[in-house]
C-alpha cells in the first residue's frame, strides 16, 4: 500500500483561508482526499497553544480525525510583537519522516519549505505535494512540489 505522511502548519492554513475566502479549513475533506491516494502512516498538526476552550476544542478535534498535535505556547514579547512558529519543528519531523514513506503532504503555503521538499524528493525519492491557498502561496514552494493542490471551497467548511 502507498504509504503517506501529513504534515499540517495549521497557523499558515487558518491566516490563509480565512484572508482569501472568510472561511476555516475542512481538515476532515483534506483527509478523507489524501486518505484515498493510500495509507496515511503519519499525520501531524502543528500549532500554537494560547490555552483557551475554543483552541483546545479545535486541537481534540484534529486528534479525533487522526493527526497528533504539537503545541508550542504563544509568546507575546515585550514590545508587543509575537512569536511562535513551528518551521524548523516541521522540518525535522518530514526530513526523519521521509526515508519511511512514498509521499510527504505539506498543508503550507510558506516558501520557507521549497528546499526541504527540494531535499526530500531528491534524497529520500519521495513525492511530495502541497495543499495551500493559491494567492498566499510562495512560487518557490509550488515549483519544489512534485505536485500542487489549490485549497478551493471544496476544502473549507
């Protein structure tokens, strides 16, 4: 069986939807999507944790559909600006997930990730596709992607 890996930068996804279309991501239809392409082997979601009821129900419904979740806390810095993004987590976990399956999903539009797709397929041999939203998508990443999905109302509740 084809074997896949998911990988959801929920932060990039939620910003991106909601700015493009006024609407949230339908992470169940990305599933039920990607599931008929194979085997989902590995499924996570990477997102900020800001400790209230609405996130925590969002994050047990993520875990009910199938993907772990990996939280990192929101830090608010002293002159206001805030960080937190899971780039580099993200990172790690494709490039050590990669040797193990024949397809790596990024639901991502950020460009930072061109060249870790770049180095898994080349690598690894693995394909590697990408769910974002068309006009928040860097041009970089949709070029390193063995494929290329545009998020569209199909996938957004």
């Amino acid at each position: 069986m084809h074997k896949i890996a998911l990988f959801a930068d929920v932060q990039n996804i939620y910003y991106t939807t909601r700015q493009s279309f006024g609407r949230q991501f339908d992470y169940r239809a990305l599933w039920e999507r990607v599931g008929a392409q194979g085997d989902i082997v590995a499924a996570t979601a990477y997102a900020i944790d800001r400790g209230d009821d609405k996130q925590r129900k969002f994050q047990d419904a993520l875990r009910s559909i199938g993907f772990e979740v990996k939280l990192k806390p929101f830090i608010q810095r002293r002159d206001g600006s805030a960080k937190g993004d899971w780039d580099v987590g993200i990172a790690i976990d494709v490039m050590e997930t990669a040797p193990t399956v024949d397809t790596v999903v990024l639901l991502s539009g950020d460009g930072d990730f061109d060249l870790l797709l770049e180095r898994v397929r080349k690598n690894y041999g693995v394909k590697a596709e990408v769910y974002s939203v068309p006009a928040l998508t860097a041009n970089s990443l949709i070029e390193h992607a063995s494929t290329w999905h545009a998020i569209d109302r199909t996938l957004l509740i």
